[in-house]
C-alpha cells in the first residue's frame, strides 16, 4: 500500500498544484493529491514554469477537499493559511510549511513569473529534503 500525501493550500491554484505535480516526480512510492479551501483555477503560470522542469500539470485541475477519495490521508502537508482548521482532511502526520502566494514573490523586477519560478525550486527543494529525512516514509507502507 502506497503513502497517501495531500497538499494543500487556499485555492489549490500554485503552490499546492505545483507541490503535487512535484511530489509525482520525487516520490513515486507515494499517492499524491492536492486541494483547496476555497478551489480556484490552476493558475497559467504555474503550468507553464512546471514545463520548464519537464513537469507536466496542464491536466490537473482545481479542487475542495470534498473532491479527494475517502480515507485517512499519510501526511498533510499545508502550504497556504487555512481558514477552517476543523475542514482539513485527518492524516498520521501534518507539515505546516506556510509558504507565500507565488505573485507576492515577484517584486518588481523579475514579474510574476519569476515569483513562480522562486516557488518551484523552494518547493522542489522543501520535498526533496522531507523525503531524505524520511518524513514521508510511514511504517507499514512503501
């Protein structure tokens, strides 16, 4: 039986789409999902800096955790400031990672784009140290 991994963000639109198409490169002995609170778009952006990586997420899309398959999730991993803590899904272990919207990293000189870009690599980087030090190993799975 595979981990079951979720992230998870406000509007499921960046950080936590571009967290998933991440983890299913990175982490292949796992089940990954993502959601919102408030479900959104994936944003264009987001797409288009994940194909300069080779990361394929034009057939994601945006959803609310009522839209996950039932059960229990591994590890809950929150990316974005969460209105309602009692609506997020049940999982073994949880990762707040509070990380920015991806157009507040732009600045004034590199666009929005590059604040996804910035996003990208921080989250290529945060997944690949937490499956180094194990965090998404769960005994009895993997």
């Amino acid at each position: 039986m595979r981990t079951r991994v979720l992230f998870v963000c406000s509007r499921n639109a960046g950080r936590s789409q571009m967290a998933e198409g991440i983890a299913r490169t990175l982490l292949p002995h796992c089940e990954i999902f993502s959601a919102g609170e408030r479900p959104s778009v994936i944003s264009p952006v987001a797409i288009s800096v994940m194909a300069e990586r080779g990361i394929d997420i034009s057939s994601q899309y945006s959803k609310g955790t009522g839209d996950l398959p039932p059960g229990d999730f591994d590890v809950l991993v929150i990316l974005g400031l969460w209105e309602n803590p009692d609506r997020l899904p049940r999982a073994r272990r949880v990762i707040r990672e509070i990380l920015p919207d991806p157009r507040d990293l732009s600045g004034s000189t590199g666009g929005v784009k590059e604040g996804f870009r910035m996003l990208r690599d921080l989250l290529w980087e945060k997944i690949r140290a937490w499956e180094e030090e194990g965090v998404f190993r769960v005994e009895g799975k993997g």
